[in-house]
C-alpha cells in the first residue's frame, strides 16, 4: 500500500467509529464508470457507490442542475410550499400507478415512512388494529429500529435489542407459508421484488404476483422496497413491474438523486390517506436542492430510456456470463440478476478473486464471501464489462 494511502487510512482509524470495514482504496476522484485513487490509478467502477450512481460519476446535466439551484435555493423546511418537491413528485408519479409521495433522506428513512403509513392506514381509514409487517428471510431493508426489525437478522441487531414489536418473518418463495402467517393483525407484507443485499435474489414472477393476490384476499396491503432495485436498475423503471402487480406503496433512495441523500415512498391514493397534517415529517425531507438534483436524474433517466438500456445490456452481459459458467463449471457455479443488478457466485472462496480484480483495475461487491455483485451505473460502456468478464476468466483460470 502507498503512503498517501496509509496516510488516509490512519486518520480514519484515528478520527471515525469504528462501524465500517473499507475497502483498501481511498477514492478522491470520479467520471461516468470510472473512479480514480490517491495514487492516480484507474478503475472500472461495477459498484456506483452500491447502485447509488445510477447516471455515473460527475454527470455533467446533474452537475449543472446542482450548481442553478445551489444559487437558488437551499433548503427551507416543510412549513412552505416549494415548486422543485412538486416537479420531482409529478416525475416519479409518471413512472407508477401511485398518486402521493412522501420525501425524505434514505432508504432506510424511506422503509419507516412507508411502515407508519401502512400502519396508520389501518388504524385511522380501516378502523383495524392491524400493525404487523411480515418481511422476507434474507430482505434488507436498513439500520434504524424498524428497518433493522423489518430485516430481522441477529447480526445486524446484536448489542441494539430491544426492537420495535410487529414484524415477522416468511421464507420467500413459500406463498403456503406467507399465508399462514397472516393474521387480523397483520397490516402488510414488504418485500424487495429483487434481492440485492440477500445476495443479488430475484423473486420469481409467480410469487410475486401470488403474494399480491393474498394481500388482496386478506386485505392487507403490499409494500415494495424499490431503494436499490429500482429506478431502472432491473430493466424496468420499478423492479416490481416485471411482475405486473401494484405495490400499495413503494419505498425508494439509493439512485434518486444521484449520490446526495435523497429518498421516498410512493403511494397510491388510498394508501396515502394514512397520512394527514403532522402525522409524519422530516427536516430535510425533499429540501429544493436535492429535489432539484433528483427532478434532473429522473428526467434523464426517462429521457434517455435507461431503464432498457439497462435490460438490453445486461441481458448481453448474463448472456457473456453465462458462457463464462459453462466454460469454467468448477469455478462459477450461477449467473444471477435482472437488467444491471448481477451476481456471480463464485463455487470457491471469492475474497482473492475479488482482490484480484481490485488489483486488474475492477471495482464491484462481494456479498456472502462468494458473489460478485455487479451495480455498474446505468450508463456504463459495455467494453467496460466485457473486460470485466475477459479479465475475471484470466483470474479463474490460473486458480
Ligand atoms: C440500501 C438499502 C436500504 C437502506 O438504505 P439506506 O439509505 O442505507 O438507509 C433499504 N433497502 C434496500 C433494499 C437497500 O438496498
């Protein structure tokens, strides 16, 4: 390691908590797929800051839309009315059959709002006292108390208990199973239509739209976590409309904005009566300068048509991957993912080979210690993955 590396790498030890293992690379520059180190090296970047940068690094639109607004208006809380909240609002309402949202500033942040939703909307318009969310082994739906409970996995809850109350768990897939735990207590079902921190684990289509029909059955309502697959990462603008159905409500974050904290639900309009005047509220929620940034990503997004980009190259690149498999059984035992949101998973113990590639120039994720999660942006050149794949072959063959 260099020394302007250790140099960064001793003032995290010395100045942060220690709540993150880092990668040993200290980034200080980034360009569309390309990321640069303190060392000037280059990478490929197959991570976009875990699907955050869905447009690439420093997209010259997003930057200029951050600079006007940066000289127009900042933040002024929720106690006004603000033009850029609405632009972005009816954007994303474009892209869905929901009719309401709410703003605020994480994926995480997103999950609570649409749990108090789902909950209040029970309580106050159904007039049942519903309050349980079942949730999927192997979800993730982020740290705060009722994530972290919706999530419901001791390790990332050991030392934090107690957790909120009203979450329980199904194994996906198993609709027997998601019906037998749904109770008169039971306000609704979350799920994320694609796995990603489970291990890149796309649901299939028949459950899906099996879960769909049990939450209209019991009269529950369907909670789709869009925070990573969204926003056209899968193919389709939302991942859930590979499958047809209707989410009541819809959580989203990581892409919107491009990389500055930003997030919502959506909701359809009868979900939305859950909410009314105080019930729930952020400081930053949907503040003029990200929604500004955010208003530009989605209008590019659309513009652009990078949600099938996204099918059409990474239907090349599975495909590309796939021959991979077949030609290297004994090491690559899946091919996995819709759209730009892959995994490999590798047959062997996956940390040299993912170091392997950190030292080719490849940055991406290794989840579970044996996938290689792919999340490029959804604009990256598709040379940029072929060589991923040529250079991945070249290390699995001299293991
Ligand atoms: C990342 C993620 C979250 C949490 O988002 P934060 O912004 O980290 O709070 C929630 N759900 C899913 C599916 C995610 O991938």
């Amino acid at each position: 390691m260099s020394q302007a590396f250790e140099a960064v790498k001793q003032q995290e030890a010395d100045l942060l908590c220690r709540s993150y293992s880092r990668y040993p690379l200290a980034i200080v520059r980034g360009k569309g797929a390309r990321l640069w180190d303190v060392d000037g090296r280059e990478y490929v970047d197959l991570l976009a800051g875990i699907a955050v940068a869905g447009l690439g690094h420093c997209h010259e639109e997003v930057c200029a839309a951050l600079e006007a607004q940066s000289r127009k208006l900042w933040h002024v809380s929720n106690l006004f009315y603000q033009q850029e909240q609405l632009d972005l609002a009816r954007l994303l309402l474009s892209t869905s059959h929901h009719g309401k949202a709410f703003f605020c500033n994480s994926g995480a942040e997103a999950n609570e709002a649409a749990i108090k939703l789902a909950r209040r909307y029970m309580r106050k318009i159904k007039g049942r006292d519903a309050c349980e969310i079942i949730t999927l082994n192997e979800c993730f739906h982020g740290r705060t108390f009722g994530a972290l409970a919706a999530t419901g996995r001791e390790s990332l809850s050991d030392g934090f208990t107690p957790l909120p109350e009203g979450f329980r768990q199904v194994p996906a897939e198993d609709l027997a199973a998601l019906e037998a735990a749904i109770s008169p207590l039971t306000a609704a079902v979350m799920l994320e239509a694609v796995q990603g921190e489970g291990g890149v684990k796309p649901l299939s289509i028949d459950y899906l739209r099996g879960v769909e029909a049990l939450c209209r059955q019991k009269d529950i309502l369907l909670i789709c976590d869009e925070v990573q697959a969204g926003l056209g990462r899968t193919g389709k603008f939302w991942a859930f409309q590979h499958a047809d159905i209707r989410p009541d409500i819809i959580s989203v974050a990581k892409a919107l904005a491009n990389g500055l904290p930003m997030g919502a639900i959506l909701a359809t309009d009868e979900a939305g009566r859950g909410f009314e005047a105080g019930s729930h509220a952020t400081t930053f929620g949907g503040g003029a300068l990200a929604s500004a940034v955010a208003a530009k990503c989605v209008e590019i997004l659309l513009r652009d048509r990078l949600p099938q980009r996204a099918a059409e190259v990474g239907a090349r690149f599975k495909d590309q991957a796939l021959a991979l498999q077949k030609r290297l059984p004994d090491a690559v035992s899946e091919v996995r993912g819709l759209g730009l949101m892959l995994g490999i998973e590798l047959a062997g113990d996956g940390k040299a080979v993912w170091e392997d590639l950190l030292r080719h120039g490849f940055i991406c994720n290794l989840s579970h210690g044996r996938t290689l999660r792919l999340l490029p942006p959804l604009t990256i050149e598709e040379a940029d993955l072929t060589a991923f794949l040529q250079v991945l072959e070249e290390i699995l063959r001299k293991q």
